[in-house]
C-alpha cells in the first residue's frame, strides 16, 4: 500500500501508525498497529478517537493484514471485531461496510487496498466540503464556542466543525475560539487547543461550566461542534455535554452548528432513542490519568455515571453542516435524514 501521512495515523512501508491522543500535547508518542485487537485497546482508551479517523484507521489495518496474508475468514472475524470497538459512531459501520464488500471480491486483498485508499482519500475531501459550505455561516469577527476535538487529530484531513473554523480563520472571519475543555477526557483542554495553537488561530481554553456566562455576557456568536451519528430525524448524538451547549445556546439565541461527514448519518436509525450510547469507566470521572500524569480525587468507594456521548434534539440545532451542503431544520421536518444522503 502507498504511504499515509495525516496528522495522528501513518501508513509507512505497510504498517499502520497512530499518534496517542491519551498523551497529546505533552507527549508525541507514535506506535505501529499489528492486530484488530491492538487497534481496538487503542480505540478504547482513546489512544485513537474522532469518528471518521476510528472507521478509517479500521479500514486501512484490515486491508493492510489482506496485504501481509490473512486469510478470508480471519478478516471477516477481525472486521466483526472491530466493529464493536465505538458502538456509538456510525462512520466505523458504513465504513466498515464497505471493506465487507471489498472483502467478498474474489480478488479482495487488491479491492481492500483500494477501498482503504479511496476512504481515506474521500475523507480529505469530505472535510474540505464540510468547511467550504460550513465557514459561509461565520460571519466577520465571531466568536465561536467548540466542544470536544473535531479537527484534524480526528479525521485524515483538517476536520469536521474544527475544519470549518480553521477556513473561516483564513477567510479572517474568526476573532476568538472558546475551546471548552471536554470533561471528562480533555480533549478540548489538551487537543483542540494544541491543534489551534498549531495553526495559530486565536483561542481561549474554558471549564465546560464557563459557557453559560460567556453567553449570557454575549460573547459567544455561534457554537459548532461534530457528530457521533446523525439519526433519520436529525437528533445529533456526540460528545457528552454537547447537549447542555445546545440548551444554553437556544436560551441565549446563539446559533447551534452540527458540522459532520455523510458517513455520519444513519437513516436506519429512527431517532436519538436509537443511538447506543457508550458507558466508560469510573475511573475517567474518580480523577485523571494520561500523558501529564495521574490523580484520583473521588473517595475510593464513589459511584459514577459515565457515558460518553449525550444526544442532541433536532429541535435545538440551526442547522447540520455536510459535505453535501448546509441542511435546515425545515428539511429536516421534510425527511431529508430519513433516507441516503448520497446516491
Ligand atoms: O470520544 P471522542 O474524543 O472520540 O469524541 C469525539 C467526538 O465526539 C467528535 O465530535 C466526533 O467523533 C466527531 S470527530 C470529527
């Protein structure tokens, strides 16, 4: 297989690469991918993370161990696998999906190679769309409130709601980013902040309790943020507390912004009720552990309550930003999630 180079995975003489996005900003840490169970601890603990980047580095190990030998059979187990390891993201199906079909082909470890290339290749560009139809709702000097990390650590081109503000920056539109730090994991403290300070575009790192008063004070325009899954009647499921923005930014008037590749959408899934919501480990919640270190602060006998994701109503998002184009809650109204969004 050709050579890969995104910002947190690698292809490098045919073997998979990811960067540890537990241990990102303090730590650089690259390690090579060798087994469907390898990839799925790393995609556990968030070593690998972001939706499109999870379905696409699944996608490329799989064709890459067609590459070395694997047999039909192993495949088809380790694709069952790797399945299982986000249940709540839907890129990883659809993309998945596709390496199934490749996988039937009688010249298959040829289809899987191409179809591995083609995903990651199409991801670039539905980033790129996302930004282009995303930045002509950023209006001159906002300030745009983000959650979680949805930029390039997260895709294999320059994001989702964070590529939408990266092009709006170029278009000299963006004054300020409030990153919110994304509890319980940081990753708005530790890499949506180091990705901005990358591109030099101006930010300002807050607790996720901070938004309320920011907007009550009018300093947010507009918040965007990415998707897990998109159901068939527009209910956005993504990193817990996007749906406290998405309160707090209906009771201030400030436009709620869902920026997501197509491959995010499930028109299979009736409504929000249907996403699978992950459960993670207490000890996310108990304190914090990563590249900078551990604590525990909770009592040790502490209960906890940690899923990974919170659903978003349909009802409280201005508009669900594509590559496909900019869609409105009156098509949504009119189904426009309730089938393909590409032919
Ligand atoms: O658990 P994470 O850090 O992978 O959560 C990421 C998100 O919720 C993103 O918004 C989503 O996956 C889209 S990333 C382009």
């Amino acid at each position: 297989m050709q050579n890969i180079n995104a910002t947190s995975m690698r292809v490098l003489d045919n073997r998979l690469w990811i960067l540890d996005q537990q241990a990102l900003p303090q730590q650089k840490n690259w390690y090579p991918v060798l087994t469907a169970q390898e990839l799925i601890d790393h995609i556990r603990a968030l070593r690998v993370r972001g939706a499109p980047l999870i379905g696409l580095t699944a996608s490329l190990l799989l064709a890459l161990l067609a590459a070395e030998g694997m047999s039909r059979a192993e495949l088809t187990s380790a694709l069952a696998h790797l399945l299982a390891a986000r249940p709540t993201a839907v890129n990883l199906m659809n993309n998945l999906a596709r390496m199934r079909e490749a996988l039937a082909t009688a010249d298959y470890i040829d289809a899987m190679g191409r179809e591995a290339l083609r995903l990651v290749e199409e991801d670039r560009g539905l980033c790129d769309a996302i930004a282009a139809h995303g930045a002509t709702l950023v209006g001159p000097g906002s300030r745009l409130l983000t959650h979680c990390n949805t930029g390039g650590l997260a895709t294999a081109g320059i994001g989702t709601a964070l590529g939408v503000i990266r092009r709006a920056h170029q278009q000299g539109n963006v004054r300020r980013v409030w990153v919110d730090e994304t509890r319980p994991l940081l990753q708005g403290g530790r890499l949506t902040a180091w990705e901005l300070g990358e591109l030099s575009i101006p930010y300002i790192l807050i607790c996720d309790a901070m938004a309320a008063g920011l907007m009550a004070r009018g300093e947010v325009d507009a918040v965007w943020v990415g998707a897990d899954r998109i159901a068939a009647n527009g209910d956005v499921a993504n990193k817990i507390g996007t749906y406290s923005l998405a309160v707090l930014a209906r009771y201030h008037g400030v436009p709620f912004y869902v920026a997501a590749p197509h491959t995010t959408h499930d028109a299979a899934c009736a409504n929000g009720d249907g996403i699978p919501i992950e459960q993670r480990d207490a000890g996310e919640v108990t304190g914090v552990s990563g590249g900078f270190g551990s604590c525990r602060w909770a009592p040790e006998n502490a209960e906890v309550y940690n899923p990974a994701f919170d659903v978003t109503p349909a009802a409280l998002i201005s508009a669900w930003v594509l590559d496909t184009g900019v869609i409105t809650s009156d098509q949504v109204a009119a189904g426009v999630f309730r089938q393909s969004l590409v032919s």
